[in-house]
C-alpha cells in the first residue's frame, strides 16, 4: 500500500516552495487590485482600422490629458483595454476625441466602466467578510456532521487549514501573473477563488469522511495507518473526478477560450488541482500531525551529548 503520509513533510516542503515565491512577490510589488477593489475606470476602444497604436502611445495620450496611471493591454486584433485612476464621462469623451484625431482612425468604444475608491473598498471588505463567513460555516458544519468523531471540532480546523493552503496557491500565481502577465485581482478572479474554495472543500469532506467511516470499523488500528488507508481508497475517485471532467475542460478554456478567459480559467485549473491535492497532502497529514501530538517534538531539544 502506498504510504503517502510518510512522506508528508515532503508534500509540506512542496507547498512551501509554490506558495512562498508568489508571496514574496506580493509583499515587494503588492497585489495586483484590478478597479472592482481600488477603484478606477477601465476603457475597451475598438479601432476600425487592423492597425493598433502602440501601447505606449496611448499611454502618452493619457499622460497628455491629466492621466499619469494608465496600463494598456491588447485584447484582440483590432481591440485594446485601457486601466487608469477614475475618469468621468467628460473625460472619456475626450479621450475618445484625442485618439480619433492623434491615430486617424475610427475608434469606438465597445465597454466604459468606473469604480470608485469607496466602491472599491466596499467590495473588498465584503469579500473578505464573505470568505470568513464561509470558513466559519465549514468548521461548524464538519463538527456537527462528525460529531460521532473523537475530536470532531479537529476536522473542521484542518480543512480550514488546508483551504486556506489552496487561497494561497491561486493569491501566489496571480502575484506573479500580475508581475509577468499584467494579471489583475478583479470580480471575476472573487468568482473563481470562491469556486476553488467550494470545490476545496468538497474534496476534503469526502476524504475525512471516509476516515471516519473507517474508524468505526477499524477501531484498533493505528491513526496514521487507518488515515493512510482512507487517503488510498479516495485517491482513485478524487483524481478521475478532477482529471477527468474539469481540469480537462478548464484546460481546453485556457488554451482555446480566448484572452479575457485565459486568467479566469488558469486560475481554476491550478486551484482545484490544489483543492484536490491539499485534501490528500495536506489536509488529512495536518489531521495526523494533530491527532498524534507529533507537533509537540517540533520544539523539543535533541538529546544532550553523554560527557565524556
């Protein structure tokens, strides 16, 4: 039988190395708050013409007009997405205007959206509360539905735990998509780390129930081994659930889905393959860890040298 928690602080050291680099990015560059979150107005301008102006031409234009913040991304042929800080319908019209008579070209303005600053706090501060509610909700409810369990209330903290490892995989991979890809933290990314969350937790709930039932059933079974074997009974049906229906179609969306689906999808695939992988590596090891009191000799002192 495979002894996938012997070998758990190598799935911990694993996690360590995803997650610590995209949060060190974070804490130098920030995270990457799209208008939904800081406020601001986001500009998509179609051009008639299969000619774009550089990116850095339309940022000139912006600097022109007062605007010193603009970002410019190429969404499609003949189609770019401008960020800045807030502009009124005033400003838009001008812009509209300058890029008309500076690149010579018809330009239409096919979205115009703005945020502002307390909007955008607002928003923030709902999803936060929106993600602590949630979390709440799991450890209440996996302590009633275990409640038949030694130490219920266990299972809940470290499928918490191990939720909160898969928030900090997709909040380090949008760090440095920020970085390298222009990445933003927008409403649809919310969107798609609630559903991480969701799916997250769903997996972990089937593997902790499935060492519950065989607790009842191999009573005098050491912990770690019953937990191992649990872990081994739902790995076949936790990868081909995964595998086998949405990471193949959220791959398909990342490659052929277009730009504006790109992020949203590359941000499932790589959280519910975590939601899965968590709930094996993570989630029922942390449960190990606790149950055994092994977290105790982490701060013990080796044995003292004998005096010669």
């Amino acid at each position: 039988m495979l002894n996938i928690l012997g070998k758990r602080y190598l799935f911990f050291a694993i996690s360590l190395v995803l997650i610590l680099p995209g949060l060190i990015v974070m804490a130098i560059f920030g995270l990457p708050l799209s208008i939904d979150f800081k406020g601001g107005s986001l500009l998509e301008v179609e051009f008639a013409s299969n000619t774009l102006p550089a990116p850095a031409e339309v940022v000139a234009l912006y600097n022109d007009l007062g605007i010193t913040d603009a970002q410019v991304t190429t969404t499609g042929n003949n189609t770019l997405l401008i960020r800045s800080s807030f502009i009124d319908e005033e400003t838009r019209a001008s812009v509209l205007q300058t890029m008309n008579s500076r690149f010579n070209d018809k330009v239409t303005i096919r979205r115009f959206e703005s945020v502002g600053p307390t909007i955008g706090k607002e928003v923030a501060g709902r999803a936060t509360l929106a993600v602590s509610i949630a979390a709440l909700a799991v450890i209440l409810y996996i302590t009633w539905a275990f409640r038949g369990v030694h130490n219920a209330f266990r299972y809940g903290v470290c499928a918490i735990i191990a939720m909160i490892h898969d928030v900090l995989v997709v909040i380090s991979l949008v760090s440095i998509g920020g970085l390298l890809f222009g990445w933003q933290v927008d409403a649809l990314f919310l969107t798609a780390l609630l559903s991480v969350i969701g799916f997250s937790v769903q997996d972990k709930v089937v593997v902790f129930d499935r060492i519950r039932e065989n607790s009842q059933i191999y009573r005098k079974l050491d912990f770690e081994k019953l937990a191992n074997h649990s872990i081994v009974q739902t790995l076949q049906r936790s990868i081909n659930t995964q595998l086998m229906t949405v990471e193949y179609m959220l791959l398909a969306m990342a490659l052929f889905g277009g730009i504006t689906l790109r992020e949203f999808s590359i941000i499932l695939l790589v959280g519910l393959f975590m939601g899965t992988y968590s709930s094996i590596f993570i989630a029922a090891p942390t449960l190990v860890i606790w149950e055994s009191g092994e977290w105790r000799n982490w701060f013990k002192r080796g044995p003292k040298p004998a005096s010669a």
